[in-house]
C-alpha cells in the first residue's frame, strides 16, 4: 500500500523554501523591531545608569511617577492639541489641492512640484526657516508693522508659539498628504462623475458621494501616516522653541529625549516612552476600525 502524505507538510519543498526567503527579513525585523520594544518595556520598570551593572528593578515606580507628574500631564495635553491641529488642517487642505491639481489647468505640473516641495526639505532646515521667519525682528512682524498691527513675540508667548510649529507642521507635510491623494483620485473611474452628471449632480454631490467613499483607503493611509508624523515630531520643538516658553511648546518625544540624555533617567523615559507608544497603537486601531467599516 503506498502511503499519502500531506501537502502541509512543514517538510513541504514550499513551505521551506518560503522559510528560507523569509528568514533574513524575520530576523532584521527582530532585532531592530521587536527587540528595541522589547527592551523598552524592560527598561520601563528599571532605574539606575543605563547599564546591565547600573540597573536595578523598581517595579511601577516610575509609571506611578508620570502619573503624579503635572508636567507630564502638561505635555500630554500639549501633544493632543498638536495632533489634532496639525492633522485635521493636513488631511483637508491636501484633499482640496489634490482635488483641484486633479483638474485640467495650466502650469499643473509646476503647482504640484511647488506643493510637493516641503515635504522633501529637512525638518531642521525648515525649523530653522520658521524660527527666522518668526523672531521678534524677523519678516512676519516686520510685514505686521507695516499694516499696522503691533509685532507679536511669536516665539516668547505661550499662547503663540504652539500655533508657530503647527503651521510648520502642516506645511511640512502638505505635499506628501496631496500626492497620496492625487493617486486616489486616479483610482475612481471617470465613469462614475459621468453618470452622476446625468443625474443632475452638483460638484460637492459628485464629492461627497463620489470622491470621498472612493478615496476611503487613501483617508484611512493619510490620517495614520499624519498623525504618526505629529506623534514623533522632535526636530520641530528641537529647533524652533525647545520646548518653551514655560513648557508650553514641549511634546511627547521630546520629553522622553530630555529625560533619556538630559536627566539620564533612562528607566523614567523608557516609561513615557511606552505610553507614547500605546497611546499610538491605540490611536491608529481606532482609526481603523472608525474609517475601515
């Protein structure tokens, strides 16, 4: 009697092969992935020098300690309303310059370029523009002088300079929000808007019957890339405010970066560190399940 074997074989000449082809990538995925979030949440629990002999265990200290923290607190609040203002105003003005590139119009391909442009220019390099821009002597106050308006201390007001690296983040990333949405719109077929027009739509009918439900995908990509760009923004804070004034400008990661090399409280940073990252996680689940049904 001959015997049957099984196609699942793990033994199967496929299932080895694909093994194989994956195993190279499965490792750098470990090591440079896994691994590094592996050791954060260690580290969260320890205190101590940042070595194996300068460590100890403190259990949920120093969770206990950004708990009890204002300024933690502080930041937190900082980094939502950074977030939500900085995506929101992202997502909907691309939308519209992509919806409007999409159209037959002159010079499109320079407008593109030209719109596309910041988000390939180094987020130092336009940090540095933007503190030029804004300083108390620099050309924004000076164009307030000539209409009239007292000059404002951009960077020294609590109030004012948070709005400064929003409007930096925007423009920041303007550009690649817009080209992910014009190659959604490549996707719907013009035979949609077509029949529509013979319905008697209207343009924002055509929109927003239209236009949006086609572009669910892209929406769903765009807001998670943006708000995962908001989330980490360190070379803004870095370069135009550093945090100030009065801690009104300090985000998340850049907390987690005073503590890790300013304070060397590395167990404290590992801690805010996985928050930032469940917060994350979290985040970008909801979205998923809010936009993906």
């Amino acid at each position: 009697m001959t015997k049957s074997y099984s196609n699942k074989s793990w033994l199967d000449n496929d299932t080895v092969a694909a093994w194989v082809f994956l195993t190279p990538a499965l490792i750098l995925l470990g090591l440079f992935i896994i691994w590094p979030i592996v050791y954060l949440f260690f580290l969260s629990f320890t205190a101590g020098s940042f070595t194996a002999a300068g460590m100890y265990p403190v259990g949920l200290k120093n969770y206990l300690r950004l708990l009890l923290n204002p300024d933690f607190w502080q930041i937190i609040g900082n980094t939502v309303y950074f977030t939500v203002a900085t995506v929101i105003p992202s997502l909907v003005i691309s939308l519209g310059l992509a919806a409007l590139l999409n159209q037959s119009l002159a010079l499109r391909g320079l407008l593109r370029s030209a719109y596309f442009l910041p988000s390939i220019i180094s987020l130092v390099a336009a940090g540095l523009g933007f503190r030029w821009l804004f300083q108390n002597d620099g050309p924004i106050n000076s164009l307030l002088e000539v209409i009239g308006i007292a000059p404002i201390p951009w960077l020294g007001d609590a109030f004012w300079a948070m709005p400064v690296l929003i409007l930096l983040s925007i423009w920041k990333q303007l550009g690649f929000n817009m080209v992910v949405f014009l190659a959604g719109l490549q996707t719907i077929p013009s035979s949609r808007y077509e029949a529509a027009e013979l319905d008697g739509a209207n343009s924002w009918q055509q929109f927003w019957h239209i236009t949006l439900p086609g572009l669910r995908p892209t929406l769903i990509f765009a807001a998670i890339t943006t708000v995962i760009f908001t989330l980490r923004s360190f070379e803004q804070v870095y370069v135009v405010t550093a945090g100030g004034p009065l801690n009104s400008t300090n985000l998340l990661v850049y907390y987690i970066y005073q503590e890790a090399f300013g304070q060397f409280d590395f167990g404290y940073a590992a801690a805010a560190a996985t928050v930032l990252l469940g917060f994350t996680l979290v985040l970008v689940y909801l979205q998923l399940q809010t936009w993906g049904d």
